[in-house]
C-alpha cells in the first residue's frame, strides 16, 4: 500500500466521519424538535447538572454530565409531573376556598366581584 493511497483512504474515511456526524445531529435535532417528551427531559437535565457546570468546565465534561443526567432523567420527569399536579390541585383548593368565601361572608357584597375595596 502506498503512502497515497492510504492518504486517500484516510481522507475518505474522515469524510464518512463527518458526514455520519452531521447526519446524526440533524436526526437528533429533528428528534428534539418534534417530541415534547424528548425536550423536557433535555431541559430538566440540563437544570440538575446546572449547579456543577461553571465557566471552567469543559465541554466534553459538560457533554458527559448532560448524557448522564438524561440516562437518569427518568426520577427528573416523575418529579416533575408530581409537582405539577401538586401546583393544580392547590390551586384548585385556593379557588375552592375563594369562592367558598365569596359566597359564605357576610362582608363581601357584589361591589367587590371586580374592584376591591381597598383594604
């Protein structure tokens, strides 16, 4: 094998590289875009790892950190969804309370459905 063709071979297999790179990025770009489920994981990750990444920290340490945040995202995403619904069902109860209020006090007329009274 000649020096030139190992040249060749070695630019074609750079070139394959390259490509294969770009097309994986666009496919996990499209990927993110098109699934809410894909891009909360992404953003919940990158919240966990935010406390240990500073402007010292490379980026394939970061990169690292992110993969393994999202491989472990799943306690991230259950987290999250039990917070939302403690989030509605409070405020479901303090709009229960409000209107239980509205109706049952004496001081509250009809006057202050939309301006307060100022106190």
């Amino acid at each position: 094998m000649t020096a030139i063709t190992l040249i060749k071979r070695t630019f074609v297999v750079i070139v394959a590289l390259v490509m294969l790179g770009f097309f994986a990025l666009a496919g996990v770009t499209t990927y993110y875009e098109n699934s809410p489920e894909a891009r909360e994981r992404l953003e919940l990750s990158a919240k966990s790892i935010e406390d240990e990444v500073d402007e010292d920290t490379g980026f394939w340490t970061t990169l690292s950190m992110l993969v393994a945040a999202w491989w472990d995202s799943d306690e991230l995403v259950d987290e999250a969804k039990r917070e939302k619904s403690e989030e509605a069902r409070a405020r479901a109860d303090r709009k229960r309370d409000e209107e239980a209020r509205r109706f049952n006090d004496s001081q509250y007329d009809s006057g202050s459905d939309y301006y307060p009274n100022g106190s």
